[in-house]
C-alpha cells in the first residue's frame, strides 16, 4: 500500500505532542527526550525508497547511481546499488557498517551510520539507547542554543555559534522537532549535511532531499522518490549472508 505523502509547506495540521514544542530545551539530552517523546508510538518501523545519488568527485565530474535503501526499527538500514543483479551495497548499523560485493561480505567497518538515530532510532527506542549512539560523534550536549535554518527555528546542539563550523552539532527543527542538518568529522575535514524536502506519513516524517558539502563544496545529493513507510520487509532482508536470496522489494526494476 502507497502511503499519502504531503509536502511539507501544506503541513500545518500535524500535529506534535506536548506542550512545549518550541521552548528552549536545558541541554542536548532534554531535546532527544522531546523529540522521543513527540513522536513515540507514532513513527514508522519501516522504510523504504528510490534513492538518485549524484557523486561530486574532486574534479567536480559527476557520478549519477540509483540506491534502493531498505530501513528496520530501530537501526538497520540496507542500501543496495543498482542493478540489484549486481549484489553491491551495504547494511549499515550505528556501530558498524558491513560492506557488501557480488553478494558476498568483503569487509566490515567499525565506524557506524551517523544517521541513523536522527531518521528512525530517536523516535522508536528507549532515550539511553539514542544518547549512547549519539556519544560516538562527540557532540557537546551541553551546548544548546537557538537559531535559523532555512528560513525555520532550529534548536543546535553541540556548538556555541553559528561561526563554529568546526565542532560537532546537529540542527532540530523546533516546531517539528526533526533533524535539518548536522556537521560532523570527515578524515580531515568537516562534513556539512543537510536534510530537506520533508514529507509526511502518517505522524512521521522523512527527508527526500539530502545534500553533503565538503569545504563549501557539494560532495554527494541524495534526492529520494516511492518513499513508503511501515511496510512489510522480510528479516532475511538485512541478513548479509542472505543478500541476493532474500525478497526485495525493488526486485524486477
């Protein structure tokens, strides 16, 4: 079944539980809890989509990929590169990332997905569990402040200005309490990432546009299409040794 997706500047009938949505949370901590708290019970377990991804290499050539992303409650997250035929991708967890090619399991790295708990884990598991997977970026949560981001109030946690671009932090829309952007380390460099293009399911939100800057420059686009949420996905789905078995559900394209 296809989800009814609304953009996102026709949303103002969500609704956010509790009261004080737009009240400065004390610290990084208070504003997971309220962002758990809004949308507990109401997120989606499931995920799925079409991903065009557009790579910038230095030189600034492009390369243009289409990713079918399969994604579990609360931190499974399987990216397959097309063709599917082809048996390349990749399960991410936010601890580790197994990579995976022809099928088989080449290697397994112990750096995780940072986004993981900003699409899914922050609403769907225990708040311990979120701060802890949160701890391996290194964000200040005791720094919290209150600013702009794409014409919105955003809450930041993890840097004391706007001027900082060098410490770890990520952007919480106030109103919708949802991710809009994070900066994190990369090799030697900063990682600027925004999340955009909103859309709605159900109670639950998910980005379809995501942007990665380097330096100012645009690094990888992400533009997502046949977003549906809480559908059925095997559990063979994000077994690696089950790769190229398991039903999927993009299978035929």
């Amino acid at each position: 079944m296809w989800f009814a997706l609304v953009a996102l500047a026709g949303a103002a009938s969500v609704t956010v539980a509790g009261s004080q949505t737009g009240a400065m949370p004390k610290d990084g901590r208070a504003l997971v809890e309220r962002m758990h708290a809004a949308y507990a019970g109401r997120w989606f377990r499931t995920l799925t989509f079409a991903q065009k991804t557009t790579i910038v290499r230095p030189d600034e050539s492009r390369v243009e990929q289409t990713w079918f992303e399969s994604m579990r409650s609360p931190d499974l997250l399987r990216i397959d590169v097309a063709p599917l035929s082809d048996g390349n991708g990749s399960l991410n967890k936010p601890d580790s990332v197994v990579v995976v090619r022809g099928g088989k399991v080449t290697t397994t790295r112990p750096a995780g997905n940072p986004f993981l708990p900003f699409v899914v884990g922050i609403y769907t598991q225990p708040v311990d569990q979120s701060i802890a997977q949160l701890a391996a970026e290194r964000y200040d949560m005791s720094l919290v402040r209150a600013s702009e981001f794409l014409g919105r109030k955003v809450f930041v946690v993890g840097s004391k200005s706007d001027d900082d671009l060098t410490s770890p932090q990520f952007w919480v829309d106030a109103e919708r309490l949802v991710a809009v952007r994070a900066i994190l380390p990369s090799g030697a460099n900063m990682l600027d990432i925004t999340l955009d293009g909103y859309i709605q399911s159900g109670a639950s939100w998910v980005a379809t546009k995501v942007s990665m800057m380097v330096g100012g420059k645009l690094r990888q686009l992400e533009e997502y299409t046949e977003v549906r949420t809480d559908v059925e996905l095997p559990a063979d789905l994000f077994d690696p040794a089950r790769w190229m078995t398991a039903k999927h559900w993009a299978a035929g394209r």
